[in-house]
C-alpha cells in the first residue's frame, strides 16, 4: 500500500507530517485530509473572522499531488 503525506497550513502556522500513513489510493489519502480540516477550522479564528486553511498530500518522493483548501469567513453586522 502506498504511503501518504498529509501537511497542513493556516497562513500563520504549518504542520509538516514527517511519518506519513498508508492509504489505498490517492483519492483515500485526499479524503483523509479533507476530513481532518473543519477539525483544525474549529480553533479561534483572528480577530477578522478570516482564515484559510490547507493541506498538501504527498507522496514518499515529496511531490505535493493534492491540494485542499478550506476557507473560513465569518462577518457580522455592526451594532
């Protein structure tokens, strides 16, 4: 079974994944790091109520072969 990498940034912070999991195919391992994002997207958010977060699956060579983006955007009305 082939090993994935999946890395994760917010813009601020960044998470490398230095032991990788294995995964059936690629599309698994893509699932897999759009299942974990709204878990990393429940944090606070900045004080502007934006922020965007994004996971790069690799493979063992270090090639990014998936991208996935999720974006926060919170507004509200002035009282």
């Amino acid at each position: 079974m082939p090993r994935f990498f999946i890395d994760f940034e917010d813009g601020a912070q960044s998470l490398k994944d230095d032991e990788g999991e294995e995964y059936p195919s690629l599309e698994a391992a893509r699932d897999a790091a759009i299942a974990a994002l709204p878990d990393i997207g429940r944090e606070k958010p900045p004080q502007d109520g934006k922020r965007s977060f994004v996971a790069y699956v690799r493979d063992e060579h270090g090639r990014v072969l998936c991208t996935v983006r999720l974006s926060l955007d919170a507004e509200c009305l002035s009282d």
